[in-house]
C-alpha cells in the first residue's frame, strides 16, 4: 500500500503536500522559534478547496508534541537548538533516508509507455467495458455565417459566425488539403467476438436543409490486424460500418478507402504519434501518408472528401452544412468490450505537412503544449557551436483549425456554454447528451481549443466530453514538477549536503538526477542557480562518501551513460563542465573513482558516434591544461598517470589547436632538471615502480625521481604517437609533423638528449625526431636550423615579471618577495640540429636503441617499435630495419634516399667507444662489442647495397671514418696556445715541423690540441675501422677517377682531425699506407688474371695499374714529408716487387712513373743523415740493396737522367762526408731556423767515436763499389749530362775524387732542382683535400669552434660561422630555458589552484544564500513564524502624497535600543523592555552582532558566530562594550 501510495503521489501531488510532506517531523529548522505565537499560527489558510478537519488539525505546528530530541525543542540551558548548515547539521535533525528514498520513488519514472518524454501527459481516457462508448464532441468544426435573411431577426452582423469562436466562415473540406495529428495510447485492445475499433477521428456533417448526416471522413484503428482504416466515402452515420470484415466487398470501396498495415508498429501500453496527411489533386490523383512515431508508413492514392454532404451524386447539392466531429465511439455506436485507450494532444490542420515537419512534430514530444506557431527546431551541434536556434512556425496560424489538450478542461453547464458562445453549439452538446439547452444542473466538461486565440476564420470552440463511467480526463502532477513550486533544484542540493552516509549520499544525488532529467524546468533552473558547480562543492565535502554508483549517476546526470549509442555531442555541457571536469572532486576519493572517469572520458572520445564533437567540447572545457595540471600531483599511481595519458593523447590526436601543443610540450620540458643532475643511476623496475639507485635522491637534493622520468617519457611516447596516422605506425601525419615542429621547434626535441638525462628519456626523444625527420622537407630544416624556439612562446610574463595579481593574488613573486630575472637568447634556439647531436648522441654509447635508430634513419626506413630485448648484432638490426635478418640472404638491392649525416653520427658514437677506457671490461661487453658491430653493419651495407657507392667515396664520410682512429681531445684554447708555444718553440723537436711555407700538412691547429692521449686508439675495433679504410682503398684502384675529384687515397690521407697532432697524423697515415702495401703485395695486383685481387665492375687492368702506380707516388711523397714512419727499405722493395710483376704480366707495359718512384726513394734514402751508427748502419744497407738490383735501378729501364745526376751528387756528398747531418729537406728546413746544439751535436765518448770511424770506413768502400757500378751503367749518361770527359785510371775506372771537381757543382744545381721538385710535389698532394677536410672537422671534432680552426678554414666559411654559438653554450642556454618554461609552469599551476579557490569561495558564498533561504523563516526546512522580538519599520520607498505604507524588518533596532546590564545602567542611554529579551532568548548571538545587513548575510554571521566557542564569544562582546563606551565619551 505504501508502494502504491507512492505511485499516486508521484503523480499528482499538490504542492502544499509535497511541502508538508518533506517537512515531516519537523526537520531542521521546521519548529516554531517562539513559544508565544504558536497557538496562533497556522501553516496554512484553509483555501477554496478545504481540508478536512483532522488534515486542517495536523497542519497546526505545536510545540507541545516536540519531543527533546527534536532540533528546536528546548536544550538543557532553555535555549533553543538552530541549525547553522545544512552540511554540519545536528544529528537526527536532517530529513530521515526513509523520506528521501520515498522521494527517489516519486521522481523515477516508472511508466515505460513514455515515448522520449519522462513525464506522462494529460489525456483523455476512454474505457468501453463499463459503458461501451465515450467519446470528445466537437460542436461546429467548420462555422459558417448566417442566411442573409436572417440578420435582422437574430441580431448578427456581417461576417458573424452562427457557431464556433470567431469570425468569418472556414471551409470544410480544406481546399488544399489536411493533416491530423494526434497523440494516442491503447491500454488494451478489444478482444474477440467484441472486436471494437479505435475511432481516432469521426467526421459527420448534413446540409442545413436536411436532416441526414452524412460520415464524409473517418480514421480507425481496427481491433482484428491493428490495420489502421482512412475512409472518405460518404455514408449515412446510422448505416455506417468502420470496421470492415473479411466478406466485404473490400475491393469496391478502394478510391475512397484506405488500409494501412501498422500492426507491428502500435504496442500496447506505448505512447505513440501518428500524423495523417492528405492532399487534393488538381492534375494527379489525390493521396493519403500515414506517419506514425516520424516514420512514414505508406502512402496511397484516395480520392479526397467529397466538397459536398452526400458526395458528387446528391441532388441539389446544399450552400450551407454543418460539420462536427467524434473522437472515441458516440453513443449511437455503443459496444461493450475491454477497450481502454488513451487520447493525448491532437490537431487538425488545414495543411499538407511535409515529412520535416512532421518528424519536428514527433521529437516535440506529448508534452509539447501549443500551435507550433514558435518551435525551436532540434539543433544537435546548438551547444558545440554556440548557436541557439531561432523559433520557427511551422503552421500558418489561420491553418490551423483546432487544438485539444486535456490541460485546458472546464467544468460548465450547457446553460453556461449557452451564455459564453452560442446558442447553436449548446443546442448540439445538449443533443448528444440527451439533456434540455436550458439545464443549468448538469456538469459538462469542456476541452477548450487551444487555437481559439490565433489569427484566421472562425474555429470550433473545443470538444465535451461524452461520457459518464468511462471518459475521464487526467492532468498529471508529477513531483519533478511540483518541486519547482516549493524550493526547486535547491531543495534536493539541501537534501545532499544533508546526507551524512554512503546510502543517504547516494539516495540524494538519485533525487537530483530523477528530476533534472525529468523536467526541462529543473535542468534549466540547475544552470541559473550554478547548481552543478553547488554539487561539485558539496561532494567534495562529503569525498568519503563517495563510490561508484554516485559516479555513475552523475554520468546519469550529464547524460553521457550509454556513450556508446549517443547520436548527439555531451548532452549537458554545464554539468560535464562543472561536475566531471572539477578533478578535485574525484581525484582523492575512495576507490580510485578517478579511474573511472577518465575510462569514461576515453569512451566518449572513442565509441561514441560524436567522438570528434566531443573532442572539440572537451578541449573548449580547458580539459588538456587541467589535466596536465593534475599531473603535477607526484601522489598520483601509475595506472591514473596511464588513464590521464591516454585521454590526452585522444584530445590532441591531429593537433587541433596550437595552444594546446604548446602547453604540453611545455608541461613535458619543466620535467627536466635546470642544471645538470645525472639521471642516469636512476633504476626504472619493469613494472614502472620507481627504485632509485642508493643516494641518488639524498645527493641532488630529491630532484631525481624515477616516477618524473616515467612521466616524461610516457608523455613523449603519447607525442610520437600522435605524429603517426594509425595505431600500428605504418606511415607518418606529415601535417602533425609539420605542426609540432613549427609549435615546438627542433631545439625542443634535441634538448631531451643531453648528456645528463636518462636512457630512456634520450631512446624516446630520438624516435620522435627520426619520425620528424622521414619528411624531406622537414630534414632540410633540421640541417639548417630554420626552426625553433617555438616551445618558449608565451613566456613574456615570466620573462618581464609583469604577471601581476589573479584575481587578487600577488603571483608575479617567488618566495620572499624576491623576482628571479630571466633571459632567453633565440640565436641559441636556431643552430644546426645535426653538429649539436653530434655532441650530445656520444655520451649515451651504451643505448642500444640508438643505434637502431639511427640506423633507420640513416636508409630512411620507417620505424616500428622496437624490440623489447634489444640484442645489438647484424641480424637484430636488419630485422629491425627490413624486416629480415642479414643471415637470411636476403639482399636490399636498392636504397634512393640515406641521411649521410646519421652516418656521421654513428660514426661519432663509434670515436666515443674506441676511445673509453675498455681495458677493464669484460670479454662480450657492450664497450668491445657495439663498435665490432657498426663496423659489421657498414661493410654489410658496403657489399650488398651498390645504392650507395657515392657516400663511401664522399669527402665527409672518409673524414667522419677517420676521425674514429682520433682521441677526442677539447681542450681549453689558452692550453692549446701554450702548447703551440712549447712545442713549435722546442729546438729539440723542431726538425719534426716542417716551416709553412714548404707546403707540409702543418697549420697552428695541430699544435693546439695536446692532450693527455698522444697516439690512436688501441681497441681491438681498430683493426675493423682500418680494414675498412682498405677495403675502400683497394677497390677504388679498379675505378677511374672522374675529373676534378680528388682521388680517395688523398681523401682518406688527409682526412685527419684538425686537433690531431702530427705524430697521430703519421700513425694514422703510416698505418693505412703500410696495410694497402701489404695487400696489394699479398694480391700480387699487377699480375692481371692471375692477380687474388679481382677487378672491379666498372674497371679495367690499365686503370688498375695507373692507380697503383699513383698510390706508390703518394707512398713517397709521404716518406719525403716525413709522415711514413715505416723504414724505407719497405717501399724499396715494394716498388721493386711491383716492378717484377709487371714485367712478368706484360712487356710493353710503361713503368716510367714507378721506376721515378723507385728512384725518389733510393734517393730519399742517401740523403738521410749518417751522423749516428744506426744511421750509418741502415745507410749502408741502402747501398747493399742498389747493389743486389743494380741491373734494375741502373739498368737500360730507368733512364732518368735527373735520377742520375741527383745519384751522383749524393755519392760524392757521402765520399766526402762533409753533410753528416744529411742533405735532404730535413736539413734545410732545420737551416730556415735558428740552431742550437741538441743532445746529437754534442761531442760523444771516445768508444763511440771509435765506432762512427770504422762506420765510416765501410761506408766509403760501400760508395766506391756503388760509384763503380754507376759509372760500369751510366758512364756515357753522366758525361751528356755534365758535358765532361770523366777521366780514367790504368785500371779502366773513374776514381770518383777525380771525378769530383769536374761535376760537383753541376750535380749540386741537380740536385737542388730535385729537392725543389719535391717541396712541390708535397704541397700539391697536400691541396689536394684541405677544404673539405675544413668542413668536416665539425663533424669529427664537434660543433662551431670556428675561433680554433687554422689555416685549413678557408675566410668564406670563417665569415659564415662567425657568430655561431659553440655546443656548450646552446646547452647552458637549454639550462635557462628550462628553468624560465619551470616559471611559467609553476605559475600556471599557482593560478589554477588560485582560480579554483576563488571559485570555491563564490560558490560557497552562493550555497550560503541558498542555506539561507531554505532555512529562513517560512523557508523550505525554515520556522513558520518568526519571534515576537522582531521589530519593523516602514520601508523609505514613498508612494503618491508621500506615503509610506509597507513595513520591514528593522534590523537595527538592538543596535539603537541595545541591552545595557543593570550595572550599567544610565541615564542618558534608550533601551527597550525587550532587549534583554532578545539576549538572553538568542544567548550566542550578542546584541552587537545585529547589523544592518540584508537577510543572508545576517543569517551567515550568525551562523558564523554560533560556531566559535565562549571565549571567542566574550572576547568580541568585550571589544564591543570598550567601543560602545568610547562611543559613550565622544
């Protein structure tokens, strides 16, 4: 019974029960505040419509009934109890659970038959089992004038309408067309062998000459197939049958009859909407359209109502009839059967409807009240785009002819209609009910036609209802509308600040939800009054009592549920604003509520149908910068940084907005630390739980954090997602590449790379920029540095300390008053992405996911994700890269497009690990491993991908390559000046230099860098980088070298560093000239096919042998410069070697170029110094070897004629023994300098005098045998070349100190001819590569040290990077600019926390007013009667003769009459006899608080007061008493 009584009461409850009913028990405030007046008050005057006597005695509010633990009953003290706050009410004075669930059940709507409508609407009823008819009449549905004839009798004007409202005559049918339009429910369809039919509409008419009536149109739903039947044949009404049976000549009645098929469609116990439209032709036949619930059923073609009564074959057809209708069964055609049918909002219209309307007909819903004159058409994207639809009309308001809402029923007497229209339509309704036209008794019901006001020809005056058992009108009172009459919206917010557990809280927010969603007017109210920001508040007071349920009634509330099958964007945008957007409310509750939202908010931007609008409506909410706002909170788990992670990566999916990109790149750099804390010990478990290594945290002070780095790189992986088109990351966004670097700029990409970030950070980071960087375009301004500086926009505040005070705050300021001046230099923001990289990728060698990358960025392949367990060897990499392992076999045949400069970076990686110290290491580390396979990885590609032949042969990359042989040595420019100093400076060392001007690979650079290492690298990888440069060397020798190129030899020869020392330039030189000798001689290359070497695709044995012969060229050229550290008897036996095998591969070969080597070495070697034994030693092996191949030097085959005079010249120098010291260009670049005795000058001992003397000795006999040699070979030569006759001995020979005078100083012109020749021959090998070596020792030694480049740099390229910053300097710029993006990050974050608790503060001041009013006197929970202390006044606002005639309360009465003790007492002071009264009724609210303020503020003082303690109390009633006696004095 109670459940049913809920029901009932949810239906149509008043609102002065509603209110008694939520103020049962007197919760709250409900009681009487004074004692005196209660006899005398009643709640409420007894209205027209009294109450029952015991009702009107339960209405009378007594304090005799109240028991002690009711919240005004009196205390201990005699004191009254008040509720100060709904939120901190006492116990047990709050509205019992039990009330509120009742409430809950009032407001659920429990009737499924609502069709898009949550509250039912007025109907009319019609039940044929008690009397089995009922129906609605309408009179006069087409009035029309009176005969002229009879004006004068009945007193009507012209134009005067004899029935109906109105004037002018309205024709029937409509000359157009029609449109009916109704509202229907069928409760319970009749059932066999009663089978009665639907009558939705009937109309009758007769002619006013005769008495027959004719049915000229009728609509009925048949009870047998719920087929729906449209006749417009005319039959007489008593011979008229509406449903057709089986037998029937159905077939005959088909151009005036109708059937449609609609049984599936009408559901019984369902509202449904069906709308008839029939057209007239004029040139094609007429037609009917049945629509029910929008959708079209079918259309037919129907012959339209006949123009006159009786159709086209009566005769005489008659000027004037009377048209009426029925709808339900009039009493002439009872049956009794279990029809129950209800009938809601109907129209007729004068107008064929097209189907837009009639669907906007449909979506208005049975509750829709009016004559669609202003329709606000269903706008979906109206809250997305801002725009508010327009009314529209959808009818012409003379079109529309009548309208029936059981709303508007009138309870009249046929005497009364008589009276209030006419006498013809109450002659009518008496008709039908059988009762005289004068009865004045009998209660007639009037549905009045809501159209009755509208402009056009006269209407009916509306339908009565047929009836007596069976017909009843129902007007539905819900509770969600009832509310808004007795406190609204604001009564169920009081119920949830109430609500002091889990099931109260819940119960509550239920309440709230039934009825916004129930009633439009509380939706609308609940954004007037910001009641969703009030709920926000609420629940976050009361965040302990929330759980999951609530959460999901607020999705309930925003109405974004069943996201999955919305059509439209977020329903309520106010409440998705206020209630999910305020993060505060749910981050912190109990059990991680917040996770459910955001997989709520991850729903409505993926599964819904509006996913994209959604998207827009979120990021217009500021949802991306709260979000990233919320992330500052370090408290947050994992999983809720993963939810929030995955809603940001769906909202900024495309870039929509710039701004938004630019918040999150900046959230992502204040991650960073401002200066250089290594990251790199911090421990990342698997399952992303941060362990720190031991003291890293305690050591910088906290500023490593293993759960900021997860953030960082979380977030970075949410970027590179966002720069690809699919999930899989099969093809890049080109657009959101382009977007992030004109938003973010390279510099912001390159800054997560430095030396001191984590590995992982450096591995994401690096993935983002070679997915940027697979766009040419983009690629090209990475090279040039065209962009950047993007992520430090809107940095001005910071920058300028002009942030000033939000909303009253002072947030311009750090702590202590003080402003941190900040700088931010764009030149560092704009630099070359790769040279910086160069710098920044070595020092993170031991990454293997960099190298991968790189790699894929070298061939310009797209990257995937990579492995989880990354296994750095060839086939791991080819699989990564292609997709197939090395060792498949499988060969790329083709690669158009590398990024060489990728190549230098590895390249750079590999220097960084030859170079560390990996003696300590263990046998398979990855510092012995990685460079053995990048040098596996180059030579794979230099074998298998013929694509890219031109950039192993490329000046850049032989520079790259030899740099990695080459310690890095940066060194401080003043060390290096005063290296230079000592070293060029030393006597000792200065034959090692020789002078500029000679032309020797020698520049001051060489001496400027010094270091610690002085040799190259010893890693065992060495050997790998060597074997490359000879592999390269060798099969070079095949090709022929294109004109004006530099051949590769002379490349890689001078491919050396700038800081490199000489004495490494001679390792490195040495090293590769002596591994390409022993090849070559291994291979026996001039052997042609029988040569181990083969020849080359492209090459040809002559170029081969030209090659060879110009590699043994620039062997000697580096021997006379000093730079070949091998003994030159290697190169003599070399040179020979190759003499022997192309003499034994082909006679006629020409071996000029390679017996002039031969010759420049023998002579390279005499010119040596023979000061020493050792010197002597090796010299007079020099003269063994001419000895032994004296019939090869000396022979017919080298016909040098310089060779010759040069030869003898140097023997007669080594006879005499005068230049002990040599006589080559070492002694004469020594002569060029100042002298001073070295350690070899000085006299030796007397036993090693002995020993150069016999040394000596040999040495002259050694010359003699080879002087006699010469002269045996070249006697005839020598004396055509000096132009002298070489005398001879008995013995037949030339003694060579004979010989002497006579070509001494011819031989000496020679031989200075020769030693010039040579100073050329080095200088021009040395031209050969100095400019391309100047621009790439930037990328062998670092980055834009232009200020330590020497004479290699030539001006042009000097000039261009002049004012480019160093490698150092961008980094501390980076330092800067993290710590000026921190700023503005930290001060974003104090203006939200600042705006969200100014936001509070309004709100709570706005719940303060609504406390207020619903705890005020005849408040909702508030007393009934006020207090007989009140006083009142009259109001100033004067009225006509300056009258004032309204009172109000006077509040400061107290304040003019206040309570003096009697101690106190004087003369001179006005008290009243209440005063004390008043302080002792109200013992917490002193006297002096009682101040002129308006009713809410009043009560928030008071409120305020009554919770601070005595002594507060006394502490303010003392002041006041000191000011009221100063007061006193003055």
């Amino acid at each position: 019974m109670n459940y049913i009584n809920v029901l009932i009461q949810g239906k149509t409850l008043l609102c002065l029960c509603f209110r008694e009913f939520l103020r049962l028990a007197s919760p709250l405030n409900c009681g009487a505040w004074d004692k005196k007046l209660l006899k005398q008050y009643r709640v409420h005057k007894p209205s027209s419509l009294s109450y029952e006597p015991e009702m009107r005695s339960s209405m009378i509010t007594s304090m005799e009934g109240l028991g002690s633990d009711n919240v005004f009953s009196l205390h201990e003290d005699n004191h009254y109890r008040i509720s100060k706050s709904l939120v901190k009410s006492a116990e047990g004075s709050t509205v019992p659970l039990t009330r509120v669930k009742c409430l809950v059940s009032m407001t659920t709507p429990h009737d499924i038959r609502l069709h898009g409508s949550s509250v039912t609407p007025a109907f009319v009823e019609f039940d044929t089992s008690l009397e089995g008819f009922g129906c609605l009449f309408l009179p006069s549905l087409a009035p029309h004038n009176a005969p002229t004839n009879n004006a004068v009798t009945t007193g009507l004007t012209d134009g005067a309408v004899v029935s109906g409202i109105g004037s002018g005559e309205r024709f029937f049918p409509p000359p157009s067309g029609l449109s009916y339009s109704s509202w229907f429910c069928i409760e319970h369809f009749s059932s066999p062998p009663n089978n009665h039919p639907v009558r939705l509409l009937t109309i009758v008419r007769r002619a006013s000459s005769s008495e027959q009536h004719y049915v000229c149109l009728a609509v009925v739903l048949s009870a047998k197939d719920r087929s729906l039947i449209v006749s417009t044949k005319e039959e007489l009404l008593q011979n008229y049958v509406d449903d057709f049976s089986e037998e029937s000549s159905f077939y005959e009645i088909l151009p005036c009859c109708a059937r449609f098929r609609c049984g599936e469609l009408i559901v019984e116990g369902q509202w449904h909407h069906l709308v008839l439209v029939m057209s007239k032709g004029m040139l094609k036949n007429s037609t009917a359209a049945l629509y029910i619930d929008g959708q079209l059923v079918g259309t037919v073609k129907l012959h339209y109502v006949h123009s006159t009564p009786g159709g086209s074959g009566s005769a005489n057809p008659p000027v004037v009839s009377t048209v009426y209708a029925y709808m339900g069964t009039p009493p002439a055609q009872r049956q009794i059967a279990s029809l129950v049918w209800r009938l809601g909002p109907t129209h007729f219209l004068e107008e064929v409807l097209p189907p837009a309307n009639v669907t906007t007909i449909f979506e208005l819903g049975p509750n829709y009240v009016g004559s669609f004159q202003a329709v606000c058409l269903p706008c979906k994207d109206a809250k997305s785009e801002g725009v508010v639809p327009s009314p529209v009309s959808l009818v012409p308001e003379e079109k529309v002819s009548f309208g029936l809402y059981a709303l508007s029923v009138s309870a009249l007497t046929v005497a009364r209609i008589r009276k209030v229209c006419n006498k013809l339509d109450s002659k009518a309704i008496a008709k039908q009910l059988g009762i005289s036209s004068h009865e004045n008794a009998t209660p007639v019901k009037l549905v009045h036609n809501s159209a009755g006001h509208l402009n056009g020809p006269a209407r009916t005056i509306g339908a009565t209802l047929i009836g007596y058992l069976g017909v009843r009108t129902f007007v539905p009172k819900p509770v969600a509308t009832t509310l808004q009459y007795i406190g609204g919206a604001a009564a169920i917010l009081g119920l949830v600040a109430m609500a002091s557990d889990v099931e109260g809280l819940y119960a509550a927010v239920k309440a709230l939800v039934c009825v916004v969603k129930s009633n439009p007017l509380a939706s609308k109210e609940m954004e007037r009054i910001k009641g969703y920001q009030l709920l926000a508040m609420l629940l976050k007071k009361k965040r302990s009592l929330l759980n999951s349920h609530i959460l999901h009634l607020t999705f309930s509330l925003v109405g974004t549920v069943d996201s999955g099958h919305e059509t439209s964007i977020i329903p309520n945008s106010a409440a998705f604003q206020d209630l999910l957007c305020d993060f505060d409310v749910w981050l912190h509750a109990p059990y991680e509520l917040h996770l459910s939202l955001f997989e709520h908010f991850i729903e409505l931007l993926t599964e819904s149908s509006e996913a994209s609008k959604n998207a827009k409506l979120m990021r217009e909410f500021q949802l991306i910068p709260k979000l990233l706002l919320t992330l500052r909170d370090m408290s947050l788990s994992q999983p809720t940084i993963a939810a929030i992670s995955n809603v940001l990566s769906f909202l900024l999916q495309g870039f929509p907005s710039s701004n938004d990109l630019l918040r999150f790149g900046q959230f992502i750099s204040s991650t960073l630390p401002t200066f250089a804390v290594c990251e790199k010990f911090v421990v990342m478990e698997i399952n992303h739980e941060e362990k720190p290594d031991t003291g890293t945290e305690e050591e910088f002070g906290g500023l490593v954090s293993a759960n900021l780095i997860l953030l960082r790189n979380r977030l970075l992986d949410i970027l590179l997602k966002l720069i690809y088109t699919s999930k899989e990351k099969t093809s890049i966004n080109l657009q959101a590449c382009e977007e992030l670097v004109r938003t973010l700029g390279f510099d912001w990409v390159v800054m997560f790379m430095e030396e001191h970030l984590h590995p992982s950070t450096v591995t994401a980071a690096l993935r983002i920029l070679v997915a940027l960087l697979s766009s040419p375009s983009i690629l090209v301004k990475f090279k040039e540095g065209l962009s950047g500086g993007g992520w430090l926009e809107q940095t001005d505040s910071v920058l300028t300390n002009k942030i000033g005070t939000v909303l009253g705050f002072n947030v311009g300021r750090s702590a202590g008053g003080r402003s941190t001046v900040r700088e931010i230099n764009r030149d560092a923001c704009h630099f070359p992405g790769f040279p910086v990289l160069q710098s920044f990728l070595p020092k993170h060698t031991n990454v293997p996911a960099l190298y991968f990358l790189l790699m894929a960025l070298f061939l310009q392949q797209p990257v995937s994700e990579l492995p989880e367990n990354l296994q750095f060897d060839l086939d791991s990499i080819w699989t990564f890269i292609f997709g197939v392992p090395a060792s498949s076999g499988t060969v790329v045949s083709s690669i158009h497009n590398v990024c060489t400069e990728a190549a230098f970076l590895l390249l750079g990686m590999l220097r960084s690990m030859l170079h560390s110290p990996w003696q300590s290491e263990e046998e398979g580390s990855w510092l012995r491993e990685y460079p053995v396979t990048l040098m596996q990885f180059f030579r794979y590609l230099y074998h298998n991908v013929p694509d890219l032949a031109s950039m192993w042969m490329s000046p850049d990359f032989l520079c790259a390559l030899a740099a990695t042989v080459f310690p890095s040595n940066i060194r401080p420019y003043s060390e290096m000046v005063t290296d230079l100093d000592d070293e060029v400076g030393s006597p000792a060392e200065e034959f090692k230099a020789f002078a500029a001007d000679t032309g020797m690979n020698r520049s001051q650079s060489e001496y400027c860098n010094v270091g610690v290492k002085t040799y190259l690298t010893n890693h065992p990888a060495k050997k790998f980088v060597f074997d490359f440069m000879r592999v390269l060397i060798i099969d070079n020798l095949c090709l022929t070298p294109a004109s004006k190129q530099t051949p590769l030899i002379d490349l890689l020869l001078e491919a050396s560093p700038e800081r490199s020392t000489r004495t490494q330039q001679k390792e490195f030189q040495t090293y590769i000239l002596d591994s390409v000798m022993d090849h070559l001689l291994a291979a026996d290359v001039l052997l042609g096919e029988d040569a181990s070497l083969p020849i080359t695709s492209g090459g040809s044995y002559q170029v081969l042998v030209n090659n060879v012969f110009y590699f043994t060229q620039r062997v000697v050229d580096k021997l006379w410069q000093g730079m070949f550290n091998k003994e030159s008897k290697l190169l003599i036996d070399f040179i020979i070697q190759l003499i022997a095998q192309s003499k034994r591969r082909s006679q006629g070969l020409p071996l000029d170029a390679v017996y002039h080597c031969l010759n420049r070495t023998i002579l390279y070697q005499f010119s040596r110094a023979h000061k020493t034994v050792p010197q002597q030693v090796a010299l007079l092996d020099s003269l063994r070897v001419l000895t032994v191949n004296r019939n090869l030097i000396l022979g017919p085959g080298n016909h040098d004629q310089e060779f010759i005079s040069c030869l003898a010249h140097c023997l007669i120098n080594l006879h005499v023994g005068s230049n002990v010291d040599g006589f080559g260009l070492e002694a004469e670049a020594r002569m060029t300098t100042w002298h001073i005795m070295i350690p070899s000058d000085i006299e030796p001992d007397g036993a090693y005098s002995q020993d150069i003397s016999e040394g000596r000795q040999l040495l002259i006999k050694a010359v003699n045998r080879v002087w006699t040699e010469l002269i045996h070979s070249k006697k005839q030569v020598l004396e055509e070349i000096f132009k002298v006759t070489l005398p001879v001995n008995e013995r037949g020979h030339v003694d060579i100190a004979i010989a002497r005078p006579l070509i001494e100083e011819a031989s000496l012109k020679c031989w200075q001819n020769h030693l010039a020749h040579e100073k050329k021959c080095i200088s021009r090998g040395e031209a050969l590569a100095p400019t391309t070596q100047s621009k790439l020792s930037r990328v062998s030694s670092g980055f834009g040290l232009s200020k330590l480049t020497g004479s290699r740099r030539n001006r042009k390229e000097s000039g261009l990077h002049k004012h480019s910053l160093s490698t150092q300097e961008i980094s501390q710029w980076m330092f800067t600019h993290i710590a000026v993006v921190r700023d503005l990050v930290d001060t974003q974050y104090k203006e939200y926390q600042e705006r969200q608790q100014n936001a509070l503060k309004y709100v709570t001041e706005e719940w303060c007013q609504i406390e207020y009013e619903l705890l005020r006197e005849r408040g909702l929970w508030g007393p009934p009667i006020g207090s007989h202390l009140d006083k009142w006044m009259l109001e100033m606002t004067e009225g006509p003769c300056r009258m004032r005639k309204k009172m109000v309360r006077n509040d400061m009465f107290y304040n003019h009459y206040p309570y003096v003790p009697e101690t106190e007492q004087e003369t001179n002071v006005a008290v009243s006899a209440q005063s004390s009264a008043f302080v002792t009724a109200l013992p917490r609210c002193p006297s002096f608080l009682w101040v002129p303020l308006s009713g809410q503020l009043r009560w928030r003082r008071f409120c305020e007061l009554c919770q601070a303690d005595d002594g507060q109390i006394g502490a303010v009633e003392g002041r006041a008493a000191a000011g009221r006696r100063r007061r006193e004095v003055v």
